[in-house]
C-alpha cells in the first residue's frame, strides 16, 4: 500500500506530545506499506531530524517554513488581495496564515492520486484538499488526526473571555473554523485521542467515521525501578512553550497559584522545561521560586528530581502526553479537569485534579508535605499507564482502522 503522510512539523525526534504522537502513527503507518512524508521544517534547527526520517521512509519532502509565502513580507496591494480572499474562502486568519503555495506544490509534484491512502497529522490540513478542485477529488482516502479539536478549543476561549471586541473576532474565527469543520466530512475519518473528541466530531457531523487512537506511551525497564525521589519541594512543568494553551496554563500557575503554595512552603519550586520560550515564559525567570530551562535532551532526570508534575491547563483537546510521561517517571500529577480530560483516571487515585487557584494550591501543598500520599499516587499511576495506556493499545486501536479501510477501499475498488 502506498501511503501520504501529512504533517505540519516533522514527527521526528519524539520529544513532545505533537510529535510523539506523530512518530507514533507514522511508525505503525511504515509497517503497513510505502511512505512519502511532506513537513514543514527549521533547517536552523532540525536539519539532523531529517536523515533518520529518509531512512524510514520512501521519500521525504521537507519545506522551509521561513520561505513559505505566508512569511514573506507582502506589498500592500498583495496584503489587500490576501485578505479579500481570505474573506471570500471565510477562513480564519489561523488556517489562512498557515496555507503554503509551497506545500500544496510538494503534494502535487508526488501525484497524489496514485496513493492508496492519505494521513493529514492535522485537520488545518485539509485545507490544501478543500480549497483545490484537484486535490478535492481525494478526500474520500484521507484521515485526519485531529488531537486537538478545534471547534472544542474556541467554545472554551470564548466561553472565558469577557464581552468586547475581542470576544466578539473569535466568535467570528469560531464561525469559519464549524464551517471548515463540516467541509471534513467528505473525508474517509478521522483519528482522535478521547471519546470526548469523537463524541463531539460525531455529534455536531464534521466527520462521518470517526476512531479513537489514544495517546500511549513506551515503558522501558529502567522505568520499572523503584520510587525514587530527593525530599525536595520541586515541582515541574514540562510541554511545548510556545503551544498558546501551555503558555496559558503557565501564567495562571506562576501568578495565581504558585503563591499560595510559597506562602506555606517557602522552599517550594517550579521547574519549567519544553521548547518554544516565549517572551510571556521568560519574564516567568523573574519571579521568585520558578527556574525556566527551556528545551532539554532527557526529561527524565527532571523527572526524578520533581515530587509534583503541574498541568494546570484552562484550554486545549486531546489528552496530554505530559501526564502519560509523568505517572511513566512515577511524578504525582495535579492538574485541573481540561487538563485530565480524556483520560481514565480517578481523582485522589490516579491524580489530584482541581480548576480554581487556591484549591490547586491546597493539592499541591497536601502532596508535597506527605510524602506517602505522593508516593501512592505516582504508583497507581504508573500502574494506569502499564494497564491502559502501553503502545499495545495504540497499535490495536490502529489495526482496528486499517482493517475497515483496508476492507471499504478494497471494495471501492473491485
């Protein structure tokens, strides 16, 4: 079988939850036939990524994200031309900024037509399919992994936001993203992490098929030592900092919770690791307690050393890596409902889950300060991972897709 795999960043190396989960699926895609791979990419910065990926697969496409045509800088009257267009297609600003002539070139120059099966790491996409007549005609073999939803995002945004001007654009982008929605459903599926994500695709019919492939992670035997932590009050934060959630989540952690728990554990810290700094994450440097280190090679020593792993995230879909890689290192998790949701855990067994700042601060505290509390936590839920969530439920929930597809294209095409 001769598949096209789609992604918006190169799946390699597997170092954040995007990208696992992308590894992840093209790994399990390789096993089933032929890949050609197109990514965007950071020649600055991931030129080494490249080379293992060519070895995987039978052709690799990278594009330069910074000679996209969305990057560079525009005349006037092309700014105007651009804009009109965008409302003509009523796309939001976030898919119209990241549609590439280049992209839509690099799918084109491999024939897509002749692919028997065609894997987008990202439902913005589908924009190149639904937006071009010839490429509109494949939509009927394309899947889409839509580990964050979008739709669902937006509710939430706007949900927060006060009455303005500002509420009032986004309920606008929210709009035009229900509507690219529904334009999926000519689709053949789609893959999601929760039966929350396929609840809600299926409900409001943006997609007519939709499979939950959860996110899972690999155990090694190192990992199945013993509970191992320094007696410090360390806590850490790990995830993609420039992911807009993440930053989110850190600023409504470092202002409003964290001095809570400073107030009745002077000696508490924070360390945040992840790539992508931003400007907002930097100036987190300047308060008292919270070390920013910013990407890292091994997550794991930082691991070991945290007692607390926080994920107090107020927006977002899918399920989080983050906490999967934390109960894997044996870290207690606190984190707040948006940030657990998906996943089949029970609070006060599995993770300590709490939304408003002083009651996530109360958490944190409790479980720094009894040590075997923290413990019991770590272990059961490093005992959830063995059990639901081990790259063995990935593949099968995979094999369960390609074995209907596999079946319904056969069937087309007899």
């Amino acid at each position: 079988m001769k598949i096209l795999y789609l992604t918006q960043n190169l799946p390699y190396p597997p170092i954040s939850g995007g990208s696992i989960r992308a590894f992840q699926i093209l790994q399990y895609l390789i096993g089933k036939g032929d890949v050609a791979l197109v990514s965007k990419y950071n020649p600055d910065k991931d030129a080494d990524a490249v080379f293992p990926l060519k070895k995987l697969c039978r052709k690799v496409i990278t594009i330069d994200y910074k000679k996209c045509n969305y990057h560079i800088k525009q005349s006037f009257k092309v700014s105007i031309r651009q804009r009109i267009k965008r409302l003509i297609d009523l796309r939001t600003w976030e898919l119209y900024d990241s549609y590439s002539d280049e992209y839509y070139d690099a799918i084109n120059s491999l024939c897509p037509e002749s692919f028997d099966l065609i894997v987008l790491k990202n439902s913005a996409l589908f924009q190149y399919f639904i937006y071009n007549s010839k490429l509109r005609k494949l939509a009927y073999k394309v899947v889409i992994d839509s580990d964050d939803v979008l739709t669902k995002m937006l509710d939430r945004e706007i949900s927060a936001m006060p009455i303005n001007v500002h509420r009032f654009k986004r309920m606008v982008d929210s709009f035009f993203t229900k509507r690219f929605y529904r334009s999926m459903r000519s689709v053949y599926g789609g893959f999601v992490a929760s039966g929350l994500d396929k609840s809600h695709l299926l409900r409001r019919r943006y997609m007519k098929r939709v499979y939950i492939v959860p996110n899972t992670v690999k155990i090694d035997k190192d990992e199945e030592s013993n509970y191992r932590k320094n007696g410090k009050n360390e806590m850490l934060f790990c995830g993609t900092l420039n992911y807009k959630p993440n930053e989110e989540a850190l600023s409504f952690f470092c202002r409003q919770i964290f001095p809570f728990i400073r107030r009745k554990i002077p000696d508490a810290t924070l360390t945040i690791i992840g790539r992508g700094i931003t400007d907002e994450v930097e100036k987190l440097k300047l308060l008292s307690g919270i070390n920013v280190i910013g990407y890292v090679d091994d997550t794991k020593p930082f691991y070991d050393h945290a007692k607390l792993s926080v994920v107090p995230l107020l927006n977002g879909g899918g399920t989080r890596v983050k906490i999967l890689e934390s109960m894997i290192y044996k870290t207690s998790v606190v984190s707040t409902a948006i940030g657990a949701e998906g996943l089949d855990v029970i609070d006060g067994v599995h993770i300590a889950i709490a939304d408003k700042p002083e009651e996530f601060a109360n958490r944190c505290v409790e479980l720094l300060l009894d040590s075997e509390k923290c413990m019991r936590i770590a272990m059961n839920g490093h005992a959830l991972i063995k059990e639901k969530y081990g790259i063995d439920k990935f593949v099968a929930s995979m094999d369960k897709f390609f074995d209907a597809y596999q079946k319904e294209y056969a069937s087309a095409r007899s």
